[in-house]
C-alpha cells in the first residue's frame, strides 16, 4: 500500500528500538523488586514488538490497540493455544497494573516467584517475534 511519508524500515526499526528500550526498563523493574511495573512494562515491550511485525507483514501503520492477542491475530500469526494464553495473560498486565480498581490485587499477585516467571517467559517470546521480524 502507497502511502504518503511511509517508510516501512523505518516504521519497523522504531517500533523494535521502543521495544529494546522497554526491555532493558522491564528488567530494570524486575531487579529494583518493582514488580507490577516490570510486568506492565513487559506487555508495552511485546506490543511494541508485535507493531514492528504488524508493520512488516501488513505494509501499513499498526492499530491503536493495546490487547496483543488481537494485534498477534491482526499479524496474521499462527497461534497455539499456549501463545494465545500467553497474550492474553501479558495484556491483563497492562489493564491491572493501570486501573485503581485493580492495582493492589494485582501488587499482590506479583510475588518474586511469580514476576519471575513471567519475566522469563515474556523473554523467551521477545525472542520468537524478534525472529519474526528479522
């Protein structure tokens, strides 16, 4: 798709430098025991990175949603239900981390244990969409 000042390269590099950025305040988080933010800062990473493949695979600017299980499905990924869980789990970081109304539960959901869990498992996904993107 032709468009006026769309430049695909460059679209994709600063959705995946966003991302990178992300990534490293994410582990930031993690290590300062902050963590509903590094999981909340995880699920901006991964947005930011499906925007790049949704940019890549779809030649247009990405949509303005924050559910990445929607944004992985407008990426014309294949999912297993284990990547579908995966992102619909990491997009209700976004939502209780964000919302009073659901904030403390959500601090108190963010044991060590469990944010490291997650933090691994949001890892090991950078990784496979990074792959996509490349």
């Amino acid at each position: 798709m032709d468009q006026p000042n769309f430049n695909k390269d460059k679209l994709i590099k600063y959705w995946s430098d966003s991302s990178d950025d992300d990534y490293d305040t994410m582990i930031a988080m993690f290590e300062s025991k902050r963590f509903n933010w590094a999981l909340f800062v995880g699920h901006l990473m991964i947005e930011k990175l499906l925007k790049a493949l949704y940019v890549k695979n779809n030649n247009d600017h990405p949509p303005f949603i924050h559910n990445i299980l929607r944004l992985a499905e407008k990426c014309n990924m294949i999912l297993s239900e284990d990547q579908k869980l995966f992102f619909a789990t990491v997009t209700a970081f976004n939502i209780n981390a964000r919302y009073d109304d659901y904030k403390m539960s959500f601090q108190q959901k963010c044991t060590p244990e469990y944010t490291a869990i997650w933090v691994e498992n949001i890892k090991n996904n950078r990784q496979w969409i990074k792959a996509l993107i490349k």
